[in-house]
C-alpha cells in the first residue's frame, strides 16, 4: 500500500513534468520514468504481462522514436518559450479538482467493494503476481488471446501491415537506382563528368 | 510473498548505487576550469558551426518500422508460451499472422527500406 | 560459522535481501573490473605482448589504479551540452546495466532457485530492462551538444534497436520448446538436452545481436574512431565516462548470463558431472562466453554501417522467424 502511494507519487509527479517541461527532450525523459513507474503500477494490480509489454513497447520503442524524431530536429534549436512559464496557473488547479475528483470516486467504488472481484475476467484464478496459471500471466494471457480473442488478434496483423506500408509511403520510397543496371550506369557515368568538369565543388 | 517485492529492493540498492557512482566525480575530482576545456571537442579544430539538424530519413524510417515488428514480436511470447496447449491450432494462427506481415515486409524490401547507401 | 547462520536467519527479511542485492552488486563489479582486466591480458597474449604487468603481481592491481585514475580525473561538461541530461545518461546506462540482476539466477537447491526475484516473467523482464538500456546512448549523444557524438548515437540507437529484434525473435524458439518465460524454468527444461542443440539456429542468431546490443567489435560502430572520434562518449571524462565503460562490461556479463540460462544449459552439469557444484558450472560458461567476445574482438575487423543494417532486417529478421516457424511445426506436430 506504501509502495502504491509512493509509485502513484511518481507517476503524477513525471506526467506534470512531461507537460510542463521547457525542452521537450526532457519532455522524453519524464515520459520514459512515468512509463516506468506505470508498469510498476500494473504489477502491483497483477498484470505482469501487460507491465512488461509496457516497457518493452512503449519506453522501448514508439518512445525511442519520439527521441529520434526531437532530439535529432531539435538539435541546435532554443527552446520553445522564453519568458515565465504559465502552464502551471491552468494545470494546478485542473489537477486538484481532478485529484479530488478520483479520491472520491475511488472511495466509493471501494465502498461498492468492486476492486476486490473474486474472479478475474479471464477466469483464472486469482493469486500471487506471475505464478503460472494466475490472472495476468504471460501463459494466462496466451490463451485468452489465441483461443477466445483471435479475430482480434489477426486483426491486428491487418493493422500492422497497413502501418509498415504508411511508413514507406511516410519515408518515401528508397530504391536505390529502382533496381536497373543501366539506370545506374548513367548516374555513375553523370557523376564521373561532373568530377572532371570540376565544378562539383 | 509476492517474488516482485526483492526486485523493488534491489532496484532500489542498485538505484543508489548508480547515483553513488554519478555524484562522486562532483565531490572527489579535481577541478581547473579552462574556456579551451569547454569547448566541444572536434579534433583540435574550433567548432565552425552549431550541431546539424538534419539527419538521413533513414533512421526515421528504421525507429518506425521497429515500433511496428516490436509490438508483432510482443505478440509471440505468449504465443509461444502457450504453444505445447495450442498444438496444430496454434500454428495456423502464427502462420497467418506472419503471412500477413510479411507481405508488410516484402513490401518494405521492395522499396529499397533495408538498403542503407 | 554456524552461529553466524543463525544470527542472519533473525534478519528481518527485506534485510536480508538488501544484504544479498548488496553483495550481488559488489560481485557484478568486480566481476566487471577483472572482466577488463581479462580482457586486456587476452588482447595482449593474443597479440603477442605482455598486456597490463606493472601493477601489483601480474597486474592483478590494475583494475584499483584505473578506478583511482578514473575518479580523479577532471569532470568536464562542454558549455553546449544539456547538463541536467548530459549527466543523466550514464546514470541510465548503469542503473540499467546494473538492474537486470535483479532477475538473473545462477543456481538452484531443492529448497529453491538462487536470485533475488525469481519472477514468472523473467526472460521478458531483461528484454524490458535491455529496451530501456537505450536512451543512456541515445540521450548522452544529444546532451553532448557536438556533432560526433550526436551522431555516433544515432547511429548506434538505430542498430540497438535493429538487432534487439532479431534478438527478442531468437528468444521464442527457447521459449515455444520450454513453455515458460521462467528463467528458473527454462533452464530446469533443459535438464536433458541443452538449447543450443535443437535451437542452432536461434543460438546463432542470438550470439551475433549478442555481440551487435552490446556495441562490441565488430560491430563496434559507435567507437569507429576513423569516423566518430569516439562516437556517443566522445565528451565524457573521469568517472561519468567510467560509468558508460562499466555498463558495457556489465551488459557483456548479461547477455553472456542470458547465453548460459537460455541455450547453454545454465546450471545444469554437462555429461552428469554432477559432483561439481552448478553454481561452478554457471560461471564457467559464463567466463567461456565472455572469452568467445573477447577472442571476437581481437580477431574481426569492423563492419561497414550499410552492411551491418542490412545485415540486421534482411538476414537475421527473417532467419530468426523460419527458425520459431520450424520449431512450432514440430512441437505441433511431435508435441
């Protein structure tokens, strides 16, 4: 419960610091800690694969791609707003009212004694974090997902295709020289002219 | 108890231990500041200009797609975890979830996505 | 001795743990810093020259004077760097480095598996921890505000993150043929046949993104000297370049571990010598593997970038795909 409060600290902390922050690198690195902190979160509510894929998708990789797209364009640049900063004035009170908000509402859920279910949406028992077979686990997971929720999952693989194809048409097409000898021929032999032209320079 | 309670605790050695390590240079090393020391280092010569800001697409292209493969190779640790229960069904499952995707693929390849010249 | 049991068994257990993650801490250096020294007297006999002798016999004492050196050394931070950054990505880099052992076990007894966390996920917890391990680059480039470094990390960023694929990939295979993703049990499935066996393929996958994760020759790109200067770590010095240093070694020390837990077998005892304790058995490939990295380095020469990308989505992508396909086809089909 002391570990809840402290991780909950943290998650709140670093998101208010991913939006307020000046530069936004550092935007990248609270993100990174409240990602962090998250899949802490999920642990404690017994989602170990759910944590772990966190980290591995979220922190990993579309925020690695984050980090590429600022760091490598905004390398160099100031950052964005000179003068004091008046996010706070809105964001501080917007949080209190939505922090007093949830305690309320998360007191009256314990009272309705959701958050204790006695059985898991899967069906599998609930016990420790990550014993085999438990709510949560990666074995637990791969049934559910292979045998009840397949459409879904081959759905998915639809979706990824659609997005590797995006990202081609996003970079643009890379052939190099579109695959033909002579194509090539007549770029190598403009570049050799060039070169003896000496006006390459 | 539950076996995630030792990780937190050693995170948190490990934690402070990493932290030792980064403040210790503030207090030990020595120090003589020198306008030359600061500058950024390009072999001797003196920097000409701020650092570039444009890269080759290509690395935008390769951070892309590693989201995209990242979230398919999640999806095969349970699969493959599951994979002695699943049997012959399992298999056609992954067979047309690869399939799928490696028309993505081919068609990356096709478009000179993993050439880097 | 028996009385000092005693006195530990008292211990309030989260104490007991803070002593072993202590100890287990101080092991990883040290195994760091003699791993470098190892790796200096290899070169040298490799070589043929003597290697570090001066300090102490044989130059066991060489590791303390690099250390001493390493701490005294002036910390400089260049006046274009981000300082908050530019200090916090060598602390990313070893809190990462160090944070994998948390999961890490190196023996078993039948009262249990021997780590601090024995957790159900544990093979992808390090895949989590290594997909973290990054940014310590990637950032430390940026906040060098210079233009090696900026590119070395970029550089290196996009071929960590094009082999952890392949590697994560090369993992299935081990994890279709052991059913769990317990490190604890995927080394007890291989109490007859060791993985490396009817995993070759995957095993050779994983000893090349091995080898290309944790930046070393030859696919040491970050530090093509001709190219780079010195790639990401360009600007550091003293101590803050020492913690970039320490996390490559104890990275090697991990996917060396990971090498040993997943297809060599872990603690298991090869041809039932099983009088030697595992804990032995353990480090012994695990110092075997890390020969293998340094013998890598003393013999290849470095690759060219292209090729290395190339290499990365063309060959070993697909190679460690058919490789999970087959073996799905015969545990479908043999169960």
């Amino acid at each position: 419960m002391i570990a809840f409060w402290i991780v909950g600290a943290i998650v709140v902390a670093s998101a208010v610091w991913t939006v307020t922050a000046r530069k936004p690198v550092y935007s990248v690195v609270g993100l990174l800690i409240n990602f962090a902190a998250l899949a802490a979160l999920y642990l404690s509510l017994s989602a170990e694969f759910l944590a772990v894929i966190q980290i591995i998708v979220y922190s990993g990789a579309i925020l690695i791609l984050f980090l590429f797209v600022i760091a490598l364009l905004s390398s160099g640049v100031a950052p964005f707003a000179q003068g004091p900063n008046r996010l706070p004035r809105i964001v501080v009170p917007a949080v209190a009212i939505v922090a007093v908000a949830l305690v309320g509402l998360v007191a009256g859920i314990n009272g309705a004694a959701i958050l204790t279910p006695s059985v898991s949406p899967s069906g599998s028992p609930l016990g420790p974090v990550g014993s085999a077979g438990v709510f949560g686990s990666v074995a637990d997971f791969g049934k559910a997902l292979f045998t009840t929720h397949l459409l879904p999952f081959e759905v998915t693989a639809l979706i990824l295709m659609v997005a590797v194809i995006g990202v081609v048409m996003l970079a643009g097409d890379q052939t190099p020289y579109v695959g033909s000898s002579k194509q090539a021929a007549r770029v190598e032999r403009q570049a050799r002219e060039a070169i003896l032209r000496g006006g390459d320079r | 108890m539950n076996p995630y309670g030792p990780v937190a605790l050693y995170l948190c050695v490990a934690f402070a231990a990493a932290l030792l390590f980064s403040v210790l240079p503030g207090l030990v090393a020595r120090r003589k500041p020198n306008p030359e020391k600061a500058e950024a280092y390009e072999c001797g010569v003196e920097p000409t200009s701020a650092v570039a800001g444009r890269f080759p697409v290509r690395f935008y292209l390769i951070a892309m797609l590693f989201v995209i493969f990242d979230v398919e190779a999640a999806s095969f640790y349970p699969w493959a975890v599951q994979m002695h229960a699943l049997r012959i069904y399992g298999l056609l499952e992954m067979i047309v979830f690869i399939i799928v995707l490696g028309i993505g693929y081919a068609y990356v390849w096709k478009k000179g996505g993993f050439a880097w010249r | 001795m028996q009385a000092a049991l005693g006195t530990l068994n008292a211990l309030p257990v989260w104490l007991l743990i803070l002593i072993k993650s202590a100890v287990l801490l101080l092991v990883v250096v040290t195994s760091f810093a003699y791993a470098m020294l190892a790796e200096r007297k290899i070169l040298g006999w490799m070589q043929l020259r003597p290697g570090p002798n001066r300090v102490g016999p044989w130059g066991l004492m060489q590791p303390a004077a690099d250390a001493a050196k390493l701490i005294l050394k002036e910390d400089l931070t260049p006046k274009t760097a981000d300082p908050l950054i530019y200090k916090l990505a060598p602390f990313i880099s070893l809190l990462t480095a160090f944070s994998v052992y948390a999961v890490i076990p190196w023996g078993a007894s039948p009262s249990g598996t021997w780590a601090i966390g024995n957790v159900n996920a544990g093979i992808l917890f390090l895949l989590a921890i290594t997909s973290i391990g990054v940014y310590g680059i990637s950032l430390g480039g940026w906040a060098s505000g210079s233009k090696y470094p900026l590119l070395g990390s970029v550089r290196s960023t996009a071929q960590m993150i094009s082999y952890e694929l392949a590697m994560s990939l090369s993992f299935v295979g081990v994890l279709i043929l052991s059913g769990t993703t317990s490190l604890a049990g995927i080394v007890s499935a291989q109490a007859t046949w060791w993985f490396f066996i009817p995993q070759c393929v995957g095993f050779l996958v994983y000893v090349v993104t091995a080898v290309a994760e944790t930046n070393r020759a030859p696919f040491d790109l970050v530090e093509a000297e001709t190219e780079l200067v010195a790639g990401f770590h360009t600007e550091y010095s003293g101590l803050r370049f020492g913690l970039f240093f320490i996390a490559e070694y104890v990275n090697m020390l991990t996917v060396s571990c990971i090498a040993t837990l997943l297809f060599l077998g872990g603690w298991n005892a090869p041809f039932g010598l099983t009088m030697i304790p595992g804990v032995l058995w353990f480090v012994a490939k695990v110092g075997a593997f890390m020969f293998f990295y340094m013998w890598l380095r003393a013999t290849l020469p470095r690759l060219r970038y292209d090729r290395l990308m190339a290499f990365g989505w063309k060959v070993l992508l697909p190679v460690a795909t058919l490789n999970l396909i087959v073996t799905a086809v015969v545990v479908a089909l043999r169960g």
